[in-house]
C-alpha cells in the first residue's frame, strides 16, 4: 500500500510540474527532462509512468476535466444563480489553479491530446444545459434565447481567461461581476431579477479552494 501511496503521489507530482511547465513555457518548449527535474524525480520514474510528453499533457487534461466537473457539479437551486456561481468558480480557479488553467491553454494547441480537446466544449455543453434549465423554470426574459445567452457567457468566459494570463485583474471578481450586472437585466424575468447576485453567493461557489 505504502508503495502504491508513492507512485500516486509521484505520478499526481509529475502531472503538476507538467502543468506549471506547460502554462508558463508552452507545450512545445516544456521538456520531459526540465519536467522531471522540476518534480524532483528521475527520468526513469516519469517514463514509468508517461510513455511520452503527449501522455503526460493528456494527464493534466484529464486532471482539468476533473475540476472543471467540480465547478459545473450541479446543484439544487436557481438555475441562473448557480451558473453565476460557477462562472465565478471557473474564473477563480483559473487564477489559483494552474492544471486547470494549463488544461485549457493546452485546449487551444494540442488537437492531437484526446482528453484535452472538448474541455472547451464541455465548457459550454454546461453552460447550454444551464440556460436551457433557467428556461424551464420561466427565469429567462422574453427576448434573447437561451442558447444566444450561452454564447455569451462562453466567449465572455473564455476573453477573461485570455487576459488573465497577462493581467490578474481580469480572473478577479470585479470583471465577471460587472459583466452579469449588464446582462442579468436584459437576461432575468423581472420577478427573479432581484433575488439574483452578480457577485457570486460566496458561501455556494462550487469548486471553492
């Protein structure tokens, strides 16, 4: 058991560097070499484990996936709020968490990297099904659709995490907090509107650290 223990340990280290390595240089410049070296073990301990740097990003793919389902696990509740709430979570962790921010860099240059692609889309299958749940519950103002809604807080969400990588400010609440007050009172049925937070209700933000 005690070796089990390390080898998990060893290989949840490795995916970590991998991810620090990957976000700050890119995956073509990242080494397995500096990767192991950054772990703190050796490159027969990282082969053991990844067969190859490709292995190694789809491992801090799957890793990502696995927050980004903490962030979107579903609660009870208003629809809208809690997607507020998640749009919030994601960003935070976007700023604190470097697998799931490295998931989502390698999103963008790896199409060869199974569980790394569709992280996006995951993304927004998630922000569609939330939508079309606010719809059901009568939440949504006559006027702009659901899905027109969702494309909205994708793209919104994917610019932050743009400019997050040059300027913290824009993974602080401030930005996603101004945009949800623009848009919840065009978005909001007028009778939930002022039930709603654009802040975030901090004590439900899934995928809190």
């Amino acid at each position: 058991m005690a070796k089990q223990e390390r080898a998990v340990r060893t290989r949840n280290t490795l995916i970590e560097s991998a991810a620090e390595l990957f976000d700050r240089d890119g995956y073509d410049v990242a080494s397995l070499s500096t990767i192991s070296a950054r772990a703190g073990v050796s490159s027969g301990a990282l082969h053991f484990h990844f067969t190859s740097k490709a292995a190694l990003a789809d491992a801090v793919g799957q890793a990502a996936a696995q927050r980004l389902e903490g962030i979107t696990r579903q609660e009870a509740g208003c629809a809208l709020q809690m997607l507020i709430d998640a749009t919030h979570a994601l960003v935070r962790n976007l700023d604190q968490d470097v697998v799931l921010r490295a998931g989502f860099g390698l999103n963008d240059s790896l199409e060869h990297v199974r569980a790394v692609v569709g992280l996006r889309a995951k993304w927004q299958e998630w922000v569609e099904g939330a939508f079309a749940r606010a719809e059901g519950e009568c939440a949504l103002a006559p006027g702009p659709s659901a899905r027109d809604a969702a494309t909205v807080v994708v793209a919104v969400t994917a610019g932050l995490e743009i400019l997050g990588r040059q300027d913290a400010w824009w993974l602080s609440r401030a930005p996603l907090t101004r945009f949800w007050g623009l848009l919840l009172p065009t978005l909001a049925e007028s009778s939930c509107l002022d039930s709603l937070v654009a802040s975030g209700t901090k004590s439900k933000v899934p995928g809190a650290t």
